[in-house]
C-alpha cells in the first residue's frame, strides 16, 4: 500500500457517506474519485459534487481498476451495498460501508466469502456508535470500571421519517431491508460492543406499522431482546419522531452494570442541556455528568491504522459480521412470526 | 356502609403501608385498628406504633369481628398477602392490599373466587403509578391527545437492595414471590393502564442473578416483552441501585405515541432540575418540561368513592386481576425456562 491511502466513494445515496469520508478524511485519508448509482437523484449527486468540487466524479468502473486507490466508501441503496463491497474486495480493495452493510443473509455469506478469499477488509460504520463521542466516553468509563461488570443495554433508536426529503427505495421493504436491518443495525452493535458479547442470539424480535396505515409495505416499529455471551440486551427503533423535536431523534443508551449505570442522550437532552452528547454516569461515588464533546471519534484513525497493518483495532470481522447476521436474523424471525 | 370509612391494617410488613394508610386517610378514612403478623420485626411495629400512637394494635380476629371496619389495608409478606386478603373478604370487608397482591396463580384463583362470591372489592395499590403524580399528568397528557395513540411503552424500575435494612423474607423466592411478581408488578400495571389494554401476552420473560452472587436464590434482574390488545410494552426491573442515588431507584417511564412521547422521571432527574415527578413531553409542538407536584393522586379517593357506591373508578377489579396474572404467568415462563 502506497503511504496514502486513496479513497473512492461508490454510492452516495444517504447522506452518511459525508461522516464517513470526512472521518477518513481526518485520518489521513485523500479522496480520489467517486460514482453514484443508477437511481441516484441529480439534487443528491449536485450536493455531493459541490460539497467536493475538486473530486472527480468517475464510473464505478474507473475506480475499481484504479489501482491506486485502497479504500472504497460506499453508502449507496441498502440492497446495493452487497455487490460493490463484493466487487470492491475482489479487486484488491478494502471497504467501508454504511449500515446496514447487506439486506439479506445470502448477501452477508457472499460477503464473509469474499472476505475469507481476498483477505481484505470490510468494516461497518454503525454512525450511532462510531459518530457519536458520547459513546467514546462511555467506553472509557466503563474500561475504568466506573459501573462494574455490564450486565445490560437498553437502547432506544426514534428517527424522524421525513417523507418528503425521502427517495421512493426508502419506502421499500426490498431496498431497505427492513426496519431491524436498517436502523436497528446500530442497535445490535452497540449492544454486542458495551456487553462484550462475542456470542448472542435473538430472543424476540417485532416489526410493526403504527403511524404509517397509508404504507403498509413500511415498518416505522420494531424491537429486539437480545442474549449475548457479555449481557442482555432490548433495543427499539422506530420512524416515529415528532416534529417538534429539534434534532432528527432523542437517542438513547442505558448500560447497566453490577456497580452502577451510564446514560447517553446522544443528540439532545430534552428540555435540559444544550447541545448533543450528554452522558450521565451513576454510581457509588454519586451521580455526575459529562458533556462528551472533544472525546473524539477513534473508528476512522484506527480503521486507517488496520488498513495499513492489517489489524483488527477499529472493529473486528467477526463484530462486523455478527452485528450484520444478527440484524438480518432478527428481521427474518419478526417477519416470519416466530417468538414474535 | 357507614358514612364514615373505618379502616383496618392488617400487616405493616413493608413500609407501603404507609403510603396506603396516609392516602385512604386523606381520602377521608378514619383508622380504626391494626395487626401484625407473626414474623414483623420489633422495630417495625414499634415505628408504626410511634406513627399512630393513638390507635389500638388489636389481633386480627378482632379487627376481622369489628363490623364497623370496612376496608382492611394489607402490606403483610408477599405470601401471605392472599389469605388476608381472602379472610377479609369472607368476612365482608373490602381490600386494598399492598402489591403483589399475591405470589401463586393458585391464590389469585382463590381470590377470584372469592371477590365473585363475596362481591367485595380486591385492590391492589400499585405504589409507582398511584403515589407517583407524574402518572396524573401523564394520564391528563395523553387525555388531551398531545401523544396520539399511545403504541407503547418502556419502564426500567431500578430499586435499592439496601441488604442491611431487609428482613429476611426478602431474599426468600417463595415469599416475595420472585423479582416479577414483586417489583415488576407496577410495570404490569403501568403497561396495561398507559396503553390501554385490556388484554395482554407475556411475549417473553427472564429473570437472573448478576450482581449477588452470595445469595443464589435471589432474583436481582428481570425484564419482560408484552403485548396488548392497546399496543406493546418492554419493563425491566432490578436491585441495582447504585449507592450514589439519592434516592432509592431512577425509575422511568417513556409512553411512545403516534403523534410523541411522554418520558417520566419519577423520582429524580439525574443531574438535572431537583425534586421528583419531571414529566417530559415532545409533540409537534415541540418539547415541554412539566413539574407534576401536586398534580394529585387519584386513586385513594376513587376508592373510598367505589367503596361506597360500589364502582370501579379507581381501578377496574379486571385490571387487578390482569396485572397480577401477568406478573405471577411471566415469573413462571421466566423460571421453566419457556421464551427465555
């Protein structure tokens, strides 16, 4: 590998793609080329384009036989994301992709087979951990032991739906992969990271529509209870934000320990403090707060760092993968009604 | 019935007797006599004694032959709770019992039975909905529609364990009844009132030692997953309170609706405004910070209302039932094993 490490972005259809390549961009990273998909709208790829004036836009093709490029970024449709990551690794690449990284359990055995074949990397950004400083400090606190042994998570994930900002895929059950899949994607990661689990399984998962009667193709609930090696978890998510709320959703985190618990109000303290990344820590020594800001977000640095030594410090495979079956498995028991 | 509502206690076994003696007196009931049973500890009667020093301990054969007694108050052992209960009703008494209300679907048989037969009133005083007057204003919220239909609900009800100041039935399973049926019983309550159901599943229950390993019989953690006829619901309960808490559990309620939400915190806001009862409500109409003191508490004089017109405005006698059916079914699932 060249001592820079040059990125290409396939898909730029949410708009997760600019943390993820501002992240790498901060770690050292140079931004080669980009290409969009088929279906990408013109006002979407246009803001992309001004956003990075000096960066060509290029075929996928291009950018998969420049072989001066290491790192490809892809945040293109949900269903799409399989095959260029695929590609990409078959050409020598690594790769970073938004979540949900695959739609389907096919797509994650055609990925983890590609994985072992080529040796390269494919990472997640589950942006809800990874974007977030709050979660940063969170880990120091409990690596310092301040709340025990983590025994549970309860995560709670509401999204604002925004209908009129959305493309037509965003409404369909094939495209996004569904409700688990999509945004509970950040769930199962961060649940699987604060337990230490390396082992879990789906103890009840539930998909449901209840706002949504005019599309009853989309899910705007769901839930999950997990069992992992490390703890517990239950996690919901839906599409129910109100207008109301200043930001795109009142996320939250409760991890519990033997010793005490944290809270994350990640990206508001409703009608308290300004701002985003509040963490609140409670234990023997009493109860203190935290504002997060200036943590830091280690994923790209670190990510950047594995690409070079081929390591495993940003995530590991076995994370990646377990994060994404796990998702995909919930999604299938919610809609196949078992232990619903 | 008198006009004047006189009230016997029959077991002061855990402090709630308190909140239920203090609530039927402001309701206008004048205390009469009260028991113990035989294991109380001395300093607990003695505390109670000192609290109502003008009222006579008496045994309960003769609270139960007092026939201007209309309403025994029961905070006995758990296990014991039923044949109180029961023995009153027998005798033509109404029951307001401290929750659980029993501990085996075998006594709540009985109960049943016996409330059909006599056609007394049983009711169970789920402490952290009716003393708690954040509930009240979160009923008057979701009266007005600021939430829409309400979808569901996520209760984490955290207690202190406070090991020194226990008595030693508390780490008895077969007489609390196990961490479902005792703590938990409030979430049954709070779930089927919030969400409006009258009729409900335990989707999954599981209960577990994680932070005591010295006392194995001992239940610290339990959650459960519902589902009603009114929508869904997560509770998680434990003994976990970290010693740093000024008070005795964070205990939150967060009621999803269509069109909001409502956050209760009921006893502290952590490392926010003081006092208790903060109510959170994010709408359209953005978000709203209430402080519910001295919102009312409801319950006590629906009660004495029902005692005398024989009405079920306080609580429904079928909603008694149900939670208390779904707590003692969901200790059972949890404890054989099924939908762990």
């Amino acid at each position: 590998m060249a001592s820079q490490l040059k990125i290409g972005v396939i898909g730029i259809d949410h708009g997760h793609i600019y943390d993820m390549l501002n992240g790498m961009l901060k770690a050292g990273g140079v931004f080669a080329a980009w290409a969009t998909g088929p279906e990408t709208p013109e006002h979407t790829r246009a803001e992309f384009q001004a956003t990075y004036p000096h960066v060509p836009e290029k075929t996928e093709a291009e950018i998969l036989e420049d072989k001066s490029i290491h790192l490809i970024l892809c945040s293109g449709i949900n269903s799409e994301r399989a095959a260029v990551a695929i590609t990409a690794m078959r050409h020598g690449k690594d790769v970073m992709v938004d979540k949900p990284g695959c739609v389907s359990l096919q797509q994650l055995a055609d990925i983890r087979r590609t994985v072992a074949e080529t040796g390269r990397i494919w990472s997640v950004c589950f942006s809800e951990r990874f974007c977030v400083e709050s979660n940063t400090l969170a880990d120091r606190l409990i690596a310092e032991g301040r709340i025990g042994k983590v025994v549970q998570t309860v995560g709670l994930g509401p999204h604002r739906a925004n209908p009129s900002a959305r493309p037509a895929w965003f409404w369909e059950r094939q495209k996004t992969g569904g409700i688990l899949t999509d945004i509970c994607a950040h769930q199962f990661d961060q649940f699987l990271h604060f337990t230490g689990s390396t082992e879990a399984r789906i103890v009840s998962a539930f998909t449901g529509n209840v706002a949504n009667p005019d599309r009853p193709d989309f899910q705007d609930f769901g839930e999950v209870l997990l069992e992992g090696n490390g703890g517990r978890g239950y996690h919901r998510v839906d599409w129910l934000t109100p207008s109301g709320l200043p930001v795109w959703g009142d996320g939250r985190m409760t991890i519990l320990g033997t010793d005490g618990y944290i809270e994350l109000r990640k990206y508001i303290d409703i009608a308290g403090q300004p701002g985003g990344d509040h963490v609140f820590l409670v234990n023997g020594g009493g109860v203190q707060r935290f504002d997060a800001t200036g943590t830091g977000l280690p994923y790209f640095g670190h990510f950047a760092s594995d690409i070079e030594a081929r390591t495993e410090t940003a995530m590991t495979q076995a994370h990646a993968f377990m994060a994404t079956e796990l998702a995909l498995t919930a999604q299938a028991i919610a809609e196949n009604g078992a232990n619903k």
